[in-house]
C-alpha cells in the first residue's frame, strides 16, 4: 500500500511538472513580434506609438533591419487591433512631394513660376498646419488655386481655395466651418469672397474595440520578452521546487513506512 501511494505521489508531482513546463512553454511562444511598418521617420514612429499605446496596444519602436529609419512592433496577437488603431489615425501618415520640394531654391534666380509656386505652396501649408491645430481635426489639407496673370495685367480667373479636413470620431469640428473659411479668405491674398472657399469635413472611423482584449486586460504576447523570461524562470522554479517536495513527501513516507515496519511485532 505505501508502495502504491508512493508511486501515485510521483506521477502527480510529475504530471504538476509537465503542465508547469508546458505553461512555460506557451508563454515563450507568446512572446514574438512582428512589424507594422518599417524604414519610418522618427516622427511617424512616434505618432504610432502615441496612438497603439493610447489605445491599449503594447508595442515598441526599435531601428529597422535596414538600419534605415524606424520600425514599430507589436505582438503577433495584437496584430489586427494595431492595423484597426492606426487605420482609423490614418497612421503612418504618408509624405508627398510638396511643390515645395519640387521648386526648391536653388541658385541665385529664379523665374516667375518658381517664386509663384513656392508663395503658393508656403501658404497651404502654413494654413493646414494651422487647421490641423484646432481640437478634433486628425489630418488637414488646403490647396488654394491663384489666377493667372497675362503680360498686360488682366486676370483671367478669380482666386479661390478648397479645404479637406479629416476630424477624429466624435468631433464637432463641423460646427467652425464659417471660421474656417474666413481664416483662408484672410490669409490668401486677392481672396476677397468666403464663398470661394469650399470645405469638405470627413469623420474617420472609430477603431473597433475587442471584447476580448479589453475582458483580459492584456494579452500574452503583449508582455515584453523580459518580462515573459522572467516568468518563464519563475514557473520552472516552481516546477523543480514542486518535484523536490513530491521526492521529500515520498522520503518522509517511506521513513514513516520503515519505522511502521521496525515497531510492529513480529512474534
């Protein structure tokens, strides 16, 4: 019989040992990520983080592969919520090639169309800059469209300029179109009439929010590697301290057995 309890101690404390192990294991396995997006600027690495950790996405911002520019990572089971957060920031944003860029100064003249340009190009950016600040607004666009001017002096068109605001969800920024349009009229020369700006409001879609990742707070590939090696050595730990007592159990039962054995009597 103390055979038998002492066989069926050892198989549980083996059985504790193995699920311990594979606990382990699954934490390990938990621990990979992946990239977003890679060979980013620092400041759209940054706007990325602000927006996955604002939303309760753990993730990290390290040097790409390349060495060219910044990755953002984040775990293989936070994937699609990641993806839904930056979708709906419409995150990273993306760079275009400005008329700025493409009249760069450069030497000591320039013609008529290059100084036209990059006076145009000067004053929408300055203006969707300034849009961009007012509360709610996610992404402003201005593009302004300046008459053209013959030898003798006469206009041919009238100036006017078109204005796209992307607000985030739940903004009211709808409610300061008026404002918005005396704000382009004052700041765009020979715009003289608010009825020639136009302005088109466009809500981004709120991300969706997982039932699951908000009942389990965080999940297992949300934890930092260092975290999950941690706990990795701590649960083998666990697992060698659970044998050891099973092995002293088994001892103190067979001690108990023999000194059972020597005080029986024999007669």
């Amino acid at each position: 019989m103390n055979g038998t309890h002492r066989a069926a101690m050892r198989r549980t404390a083996g059985r504790r040992g193995a699920w311990l192990a594979l606990l382990a294991a699954l934490l390990l396995a938990g621990c990979g990520r992946t990239a977003l997006y890679s060979q980013l600027d620092e400041q759209q690495a940054n706007e990325m983080m602000a927006a996955l950790l604002s939303a309760g996405v753990d993730a990290e911002k390290r040097p790409s592969a390349s060495q060219a520019g910044w990755e953002v990572r984040v775990g293989r089971g936070d994937f699609p919520r990641a993806m839904q957060v930056l979708a709906s920031r419409r995150l990273p944003r993306p760079h275009y090639v400005s008329m700025c860029e493409t009249f760069k100064k450069e030497g000591f003249a320039s013609s008529a169309i290059e100084e036209r340009a990059r006076y145009q190009c000067s004053r929408e950016q300055d203006l969707a800059r300034t849009i961009s600040g007012i509360p709610g607004v996610a992404e402003a666009r201005v593009h302004i469209v300046l008459p053209e001017r013959d030898p003798l002096g006469n206009v041919d068109s009238d100036t006017s300029a078109a204005v796209t605001i992307f607000e985030q969800p739940g903004a009211s920024v709808r409610d300061r179109e008026t404002d918005i349009k005396a704000m382009v009229k004052d700041s765009v020369e020979g715009l003289d009439d608010p009825n020639k700006v136009t302005v088109k409001f466009y809500t981004l879609s709120a991300p969706q929010v997982s039932r699951q990742g908000t009942d389990a707070g965080l999940s297992l590939a949300a934890f930092s590697p260092l975290a999950i090696g941690i706990l990795a050595g701590a649960l083998a730990l666990l697992a060698l301290a659970v044998a050891m007592v099973g092995r002293l159990r088994g001892r103190a039962a067979r001690e108990a057995a023999q000194a059972a054995d020597g005080r029986l009597w024999k007669g």
